[in-house]
C-alpha cells in the first residue's frame, strides 16, 4: 500500500467514526483546533472547581481537528511550533466558549471532557503540565484490566498512528505504537473565566 492509499483509508476511517459518534464542527476557522460533540458521561466525577459530574450527564467532549494541526517540523517539535500550538489552543477555546455561551442547545452542558493521545507517560508529564496552565484538570485513568479494554488500546493507538501519518508524519519520530490517553476536564463555569468574553465571566473568588 503507498502512503496515498493509507492516507484515504485513514481518511475515510476517521470521517466514518466522526459520522457515527456524532462529532461536529462548530466554526469554520482554520485555525481552530476542535471539534465537538455532546455525550452522556460514564462516570461520575468531582472537578478541582468543585462542579459535579454526574453519571449520564450531558458533557462536550472534545475532538482533535486533524486537519488544522499546523504541521510539525521534519526534526520535530520546534519552539515556534509549540509557541503556534499554545497560541491556537488559546484562541480554539475562546471560540467555544463564545459558542457555547450563544447556542442554547447547550444549556445543559456543564463540562467540557478530552482524551488526547501521549506516545508514553514519561513523555506525557510536560504536555500534562501545559494542559494544566491552560485550566484543565488532568486525570490519569487506571490500566485496562480486560482483555477486551486491552485490545482497544491496540486498535486505538494503531488509528492514532495512521491520523498522525496521514496528517502530520513528522509528529512520529522517535515515537513507538502505543499511546496513552489522560483524561483532561474543565467545568463550563472555569472555560467562561478562562477564555469567556470579559463582560461575561463569573467572579474568580472560588475557581481554583
């Protein structure tokens, strides 16, 4: 198979999991760098704000826009990349809280849920770090314990390396198969304090 014909099925792939999990876009400025969909939660959980997330709640998960990664350099990451990256995700963010805040379908939404991918965890503790300047809580999920979870992770880190192949190559040098997803929360009420328009952000007294 040449790189174009794995770059369609990967392609092809990603447009079909988007289609089937209900993954939207919600601008269509090129340099924003989510898209969204609304899904119940799985699991209860208290955020460092003290919002609740309860079991079936209605959360924002968000979804890496593949195609607005600006590219990374052939030698990897560079600072000016990573100045680029932090400067987007900033201004990706301000934007959905616009949208959120203008869009009434959302009323219901109290928290925003990621899970993006690392190569390995010790590589993973800056990007941790960076998710956190940028508000997030940051959860580090147990172990897959079934087979079936265990298999998943394969598949799922397989699809990741075909993204990141078929989107931006550069970004798998040095890096094996697997990859590890942390579990990155920020409440709708920190997201407004955040990134929210001024006139519109709650008092900063008990957002920690």
């Amino acid at each position: 198979m040449t790189y174009l014909d794995l770059t369609r099925a990967v392609r092809s792939v990603d447009s079909l999991l988007r289609h089937r999990q209900g993954i939207q876009e919600f601008t269509d400025d090129e340099g924003c760098l989510f898209r969204i969909a609304v899904e119940p939660a799985v699991r209860s959980t208290l955020l460092s704000d003290g919002t609740v997330v309860r079991e079936g709640d209605p959360v924002l998960h968000l979804h890496l826009w593949n195609e607005h990664v600006p590219t990374m350099p052939d030698v990897g990451p560079s600072a000016a990349w990573a100045n680029l990256m932090k400067r987007r995700m900033r201004e990706s963010l301000a934007m959905l809280a616009a949208h959120l805040e203008r869009e009434r379908q959302f009323d219901g939404v109290r928290a925003l849920h990621g899970a993006p991918p690392f190569a390995s965890r010790l590589g993973a503790l800056q990007m941790v770090r960076t998710a956190q300047r940028f508000g997030f809580d940051v959860i580090d999920p147990e172990a897959p314990r079934e087979w079936r979870d265990r298999l998943h992770v394969v598949f799922d880190s397989m699809l990741l390396w075909g993204l990141a192949y078929a989107f931006n190559p550069a970004g798998l040098k040095s890096k094996g198969l697997l990859r590890h997803r942390y579990q990155l929360w920020i409440s709708r009420r920190k997201l407004q304090l955040f990134y929210g328009p001024a006139d519109l952000r709650p008092r900063r007294t008990d957002c920690h």
